[in-house]
C-alpha cells in the first residue's frame, strides 16, 4: 500500500492544547509531502477511534495519531477492527506529555520531521498486544500498542490523567508514581502465563506493579522492555511484589532503565498470554497505554506482525 494519501486524526487538547494551535503547520507539512491529506478533529473521548476505522473505509493508505500515547492508544484500537489486508499504516505526529510510543518508533517532537517520516520513514510491522478486561457492563475486548499495566499502574495513571502536566510527561508521572508509595495497598493477585515455549507459569502474592509491554516505554520515559521490543514478537512481563516505601524509592530508579530483574522477588520473562485476577474480590484498575481501560480479572495477549507503523 503506498503511502500517497494520508488522513490526520488531531486531538486538539494534546499537548496542553498545543496540537490544536499548531493546525495550520501541521497542514502546510502535510500539504507538502502527500498528494491526498486531510486533518479530522476529535471532539471528545474515543472519537478518535471512531475516526480511524472511517479513514480506512474512505481507503486512505496511512492514518496519523496527532497527540499523546492517549491519540495513539485511540487510533490503534480503531484500526484493529478493520480487515488486516484493509488497514492502513500507522504514524505517529507526537504533541503528548507522555511521548513514550514515538521513543519506541525513534520519531522526534519536530513537526516538520515526524511529518517527513510519515512519507519517507522504513514502512515496519510490528505486534499489536490485545486485552479483555472486565467492565461495569462485562467483559470488553481491547487492544494496546506500547504497555499495559495493573496494581500500583493504574492508580499512577489515575493520578496523571486527573492532574495538570504543564510540567511535562516525566515529572507529572514521577509525581504520580512518589504519591501512590506512600497511599497505595497492595492487592493480591494471582496470575497465570504461558511462555513462548508453551510452559505454563504461576504467581500468586500481594501485587506492587505489573507490566505487560509490547514496546519499551510508558510513564514518560519508564524502560520497562529492551528497546528491541517493539515487533519481537513476545510480550515482555515485569511484575513486582510488594515492597516497602523505602524499598520503592531505592528501587525506583530502576524502572527508568529495564533493570526491574534485579529487585528481589521480580518477576521477568517473555510471554505470549496472561491471566490475571484479584482475590477476595479486590478492584484492580488496568491502564491500556495510559488510559484506564478497566480493571481484573483481564486476559492479554499478542497479535503478531498485526499493524504496519511509519519509524525513522
């Protein structure tokens, strides 16, 4: 599928409102790489979804996530219920706080260059990580491109999406991350994988953090996955058990570099499938990509080489 038309999808709240007051150069940029383009808004929350599978039935080749890991959290789970031999190329026109997909996809913030490597960027496949979560209303299927995550996660993303990030994706998360230690209380959690060589394995514990990750990075910049992640075809499990408050702050660090395997009682590996649920009925809230997107018991899993994205 050649890469001639293009249809934009704009959350013109991103980046604290600068993805809408940048519409005009996006459209110039746009003007002057792609013969067929257009920019859509979003007008509220899951538009965004709405919009891409539109985009793929009017046939245009690629769809662009303009905004946050949010936007491209919203487009992916549009394209994925389109026919794979229908859906168009992902890129990725970064204006979020967070930034953690486009890290993954080696894209910079520069309009005009994300723009360009829409066009002329290495056309990729990469794995599409899928999760049934419960909700009020039953069990929902949903899909994930970057991490999902439960435990201490979910309330972190609580925290962030309900807080001002003027201060930018990192602190805003850091901030987040310091207040959950001091608040936060552990559930236990039971959680049952396979391997990609079809073992099955077990945990059952009081639950500090799980991450799930089909890329390298969340929290506004957290390496929870090597960065050779993204299209390795394996999910990348990172579950912590509970640890003191003073634990937590000598370990934090080590969410920042992939070096979770070296705290005591960690549990790492390469996974195809996960099941988790929480005892004695305890709500656990699961973020898909840093948005809340449910809570256990939930079901994740990975589809292979599912989604072509625009990388440098």
């Amino acid at each position: 599928m050649s890469n001639s038309s293009i249809c934009a999808i704009l959350n013109p709240t991103a980046g604290n409102g600068q993805a809408g007051r940048e519409k005009n150069n996006i459209a110039r940029a746009l003007a002057a790489h792609f013969d067929h383009w257009v920019i859509w808004e979003t007008k509220g929350p899951k538009h965004a979804s709405v919009l891409a599978r539109k985009a793929a039935e009017e046939n245009f080749s690629m769809v662009a996530a303009v905004g946050g890991d949010g936007s491209c959290h919203e487009v992916v789970n549009g394209l994925m219920t389109i026919d794979a031999d229908k859906r168009p190329t992902l890129a990725v026109i970064p204006f979020g706080t967070g930034g953690d997909f486009r890290r993954s996809l080696n894209v910079p913030k520069d309009i005009q260059q994300a723009i360009a490597i829409a066009k002329n960027g290495n056309r990729k496949q990469i794995d599409i990580g899928e999760a049934k979560v419960s909700t009020p209303s039953g069990s929902e299927q949903r899909y994930f491109v970057n991490v999902a995550g439960f435990g201490a996660n979910g309330e972190v993303v609580d925290k962030s999406n309900r807080w001002s990030k003027r201060l930018g994706g990192r602190l805003t998360f850091l901030n987040a991350t310091l207040h959950t230690t001091f608040t936060y209380r552990a559930p236990t959690v039971q959680m049952k994988w396979t391997t990609p060589e079809q073992t099955e394995q077990t945990w059952t514990g009081e639950l500090l953090s799980c991450f799930i990750a089909n890329a390298s990075f969340c929290g506004g910049g957290m390496r929870v996955a090597p960065k050779t992640a993204l299209g390795d075809g394996q999910l990348h499990l990172r579950a912590l058990p509970n640890l003191s408050v003073p634990s937590q702050l000598v370990h934090l660090p080590k969410l920042y570099k992939d070096e979770i395997h070296k705290v005591e009682g960690a549990v790492v590996g390469q996974i195809h499938h996960l099941e988790a649920a929480s005892r004695r009925g305890t709500k656990v809230q699961i973020d898909l990509d840093g948005e809340l997107s449910g809570f256990l018991p939930a079901s994740f899993g990975i589809l292979p080489m599912a989604l072509h994205v625009m990388t440098k």
